[in-house]
C-alpha cells in the first residue's frame, strides 16, 4: 500500500492527504462483497460519505491504514 502521505483526497479539486477510506459500492453495478474505495482528508469525509449515503451506496468509513493495499 501507499504511505499515508502519498494518497490525496477524492474531493474535486483538494489536494490535502486522506484520513480516510470510504468504501462503498453500487448494488446495480457491483457484487455485495465489492466495495470502491473514494479517499478523503478530514475536511471532505463528511460531504463525501454523505454524498454516497443519500445514494445508498455508502457501506462504511476506516482511517485508510485499514485499507487493503488492492482497495486504494
């Protein structure tokens, strides 16, 4: 996996270093057991988890030292 300071969050147009993973996926789209993976610093985690939560698509949020090297 990256180092925690090499991973930028997803935010449209942010540049600061992600805190967190948030996992997610789209039941129309993905199997239940996949999940996508949007990173955000600690500014966006909340405007991004709700973003996909209105959606239904959130699944959870982890600081991304819990990421698995595959999901980031």
């Amino acid at each position: 996996m990256s180092t925690p300071a090499s991973l930028v969050c997803s935010a449209k147009g942010c540049r600061a270093t992600a805190a967190y993973g948030i996992r997610w996926n789209n039941p129309k789209l993905h199997t239940p057991e996949r999940r996508k993976v949007w990173l955000a610093c600690e500014e966006h985690r909340d405007s991004l988890s709700e973003f996909l939560s209105i959606r239904g698509f959130l699944r959870d949020v982890v600081p991304v030292t819990e990421l698995d090297a595959d999901t980031t």
